[in-house]
C-alpha cells in the first residue's frame, strides 16, 4: 500500500459515521460498471423491469409493512 494510500485511509477513518458513509457511497459509485459481478448485472436488470411492469400499471405496488413483514416471515 502506498503512503498516499495509507494517508487517505486513515484521514477517512477520523471522519464520523456519516461522512464515511458517504464517501464509501461516493467511491463505490465511481466504480467502472465492468466490476459489477453477473448476479449484480443480473438483480439491477430484473429490478429495472419490475418498475417499469409497475409505471406500466401492470405490477402493483405493495405496501412497506407487507414487505417487511413477509421478509420476517421467510427469515424465521
């Protein structure tokens, strides 16, 4: 690792909570769309679809608390 690196990593460890979440979602962002794996590909695809279905009118939307509740479901 170089120094500059090793500089760069410590002066983004001293920053809060809310400011390294925000530039590890900076830096993740500027990642070349080549780094994205076949399943990232694959689920940003089925997602574009599925809204589109529902700006179509023929998906309709589902309330968050179903959501979340069929997620607790499935996960006990």
């Amino acid at each position: 690792m170089s120094n500059l690196l090793k500089k760069i990593e410590n002066e983004a460890l001293s920053l809060s909570v809310q400011e390294r979440s925000f530039l590890a979602d900076r830096l993740l962002s500027s990642l070349d769309e080549d780094t994205l794996t076949d399943v990232d590909a694959a689920w940003i695809a089925e997602t574009e679809r599925r809204y589109q279905e529902y700006k179509e009118g023929k998906r309709p939307g589902v309330a968050a608390q179903e959501v979340f509740s069929e997620a607790d479901r499935m996960l006990r």
